[in-house]
C-alpha cells in the first residue's frame, strides 16, 4: 500500500515539474522582416500556445494583401523542437473573395553551444490572380535567429 501511495505520489509530482517556456525568432534582410513568439510546453507532445508571428515582404511586385501576414496557432500545421533542432512550417491562404494566394514560411535551425539556434527561412508565396494564367510566385531564404526554452 505504502509503495502505490509513493508511486503516485512520484507520478503527479512529475507532472507539475513539466513546465512551460518560450520559442521565438526573428529576422531582418533585404527581403523579409519575421517575428516569431510562442509559448510552448513540455511534455503532452509539446504543444504551442499564445502563438503569433508576422511576416512583411519587402518586395513592391507581390501584392499588398500577401505584403504582411499575420500568423496564429491555426497556421502552424507542422513544427518540431528538440534539443538539436528546430523546424516550424507557418502557412496561411488569403482572406476575402480574391483569387487564391496563400504565404508559406518553414524555418529549419540547429541549436547551437549557447543554446540559440541558427538557421535558415524559406519564403514562399503565392497569387492565383497575377498577370499570367498560372499565377505569380514569389520565393525569397535567408538566415534566421531563434530561441526555445
């Protein structure tokens, strides 16, 4: 009796010690301005929380609507995060009765010695109403900072 009481005990105690933290990353170049902030927890698959991101596109040729996005939780259909690595994959279709667009950002980054992970954002974005019949495209990369907790 006394071991199942200590068992449980060890077991609930264990919950309470899975915390929550913090994942964020940012970048700035001549393309693209991303800010990434999300809660997270450890534990129960690590899901995100309070999450929000944007991204501006500096480039004058896509259109103003797909210029700035705005992401929640329910645009981050993938993303994982362990010790080494990051990877988040953001993607959001354009609001209203316009053609379809949509803008699509995946970060990959490694962690590094003092914990920051470094990496690399791939910008893809799309509009159904540009000038040819197939659409316009747009990709842009470049070098990513984030943090997790």
């Amino acid at each position: 009796m006394r071991w199942s009481i200590a068992a449980a005990a060890l077991f609930l105690d264990s919950g309470q010690a899975q915390a929550s933290g913090g994942l964020w990353c940012d970048a700035s170049d001549k393309a693209a301005t991303i800010a990434i902030n999300s809660g997270v927890t450890r534990g129960l698959g690590g899901p995100l929380f309070n999450f929000a991101g944007t991204v501006g596109v500096l480039d004058p040729s896509v259109p103003a609507d797909l210029r700035t996005t705005l992401f929640e939780t329910a645009h981050v259909p993938q993303y994982w995060l362990d010790g080494s690595e990051l990877r988040l994959l953001l993607y959001r279709e354009r609001a209203g009765n316009k053609a379809h667009g949509y803008v699509e950002l995946t970060i990959i980054a490694k962690a590094g010695d003092d914990g920051a992970y470094e990496g690399r954002y791939t910008l893809d974005l799309f509009d159904a109403q540009g000038a040819s019949s197939e659409g316009m495209s747009w990709k842009f990369e470049g070098a990513i900072s984030c943090g997790a907790e």
